[in-house]
C-alpha cells in the first residue's frame, strides 16, 4: 500500500478512536451522573434530548476508525504494530456490538416512555446502561492508546 494511504488511514484511526473516546469519557463523567440524579420523569424527558444526533453519527466513526485499523495491521511492515492495530480494530468492534446489542436497546426502550407519564413499577435502565457505557468507554480508550502507539512507533 501506498504511504499517502497509509497515512491517511492513520489519520481515520487515531481520529476516529479519539473522537469515539472523548465523546465516551464526557459522557461518563458528566452526563452519566447527572442522569443518575434526575428523577426518572426528568430523566426519560433528557434522555429523549441527549441522543438526537448521535445515530448515525458515532456508529460512521466507529466503523471507520475499526476499518482503518484493520487494513493498517494487514499491512503494517512490523508484527508488534500489527499487533497493536489489528488489537484496536477488535476494541472498536467491541464497542459497535455493546453500543448495539445493549445500549440502543435501553436507549429505544426509554424512548418509548412518554415524559411525565412513566408507568408504575418501569424499571429504571440507568445503572445498566451506564455499566455498559463504561465498557464501551473502556474499550474506546483501550483502542486510541493502541492506535496511538502504533502510528508514533510505527511510522
């Protein structure tokens, strides 16, 4: 592969994994325990504000960064930066199937809550939802420090 290209798809890894983990991490520690402290009516209300514009935008990133780092570790000229890259694509995959298989999930499940009318005995999906967020967060973070390392030493 060309380096032009190479360094192109670099720059989709490590902005793309940046992106994702910035986003997590501000989540986690800001917009997650604010949801915590709002009463469930003030929380389905928020939520239903929150996630607007998130579809499609993070899953494109997502599986752009992963792409990126898969074709990277399929030609990347060292093993260990290989390695490093084909590790982050797996992270980043993680992440689309926690967002995806769990996640969405809860996040279509409060959707359907009407504001100020949530039925007696709902279950409130927050400390689930943020143990999952938490993983994808780890897994985003896992993913830029991967690719990080791999395209400073790498290159």
């Amino acid at each position: 592969m060309k380096e032009p290209v190479n360094h192109g798809l670099s720059l989709v890894a490590l902005l793309g994994s940046g992106i994702v983990s910035g986003v997590f991490f501000a989540v986690a520690i800001s917009v997650i325990p604010t949801a915590m402290a709002l009463s469930v009516d003030r929380y389905v209300e928020i939520h239903k504000l929150l996630g607007r514009y998130y579809d499609p935008t993070m899953p494109i990133i997502v599986i752009s960064a992963g792409l990126a780092d898969f074709v990277l570790g399929g030609t990347a000229d060292r093993t260990w930066i290989r390695v490093l890259f084909v590790l982050s694509g797996v992270a980043l995959a993680g992440v689309a199937v926690v967002s995806r298989a769990c996640n969405v999930p809860i996040n279509r499940q409060v959707k359907l809550v009407e504001s100020g009318a949530v039925p007696e005995g709902w279950q409130d999906p927050r400390p689930l939802w943020r143990d999952w967020h938490h993983l994808r967060t780890v897994l985003a973070l896992s993913a830029l420090a991967a690719t990080a390392v791999a395209v400073t030493w790498g290159a």
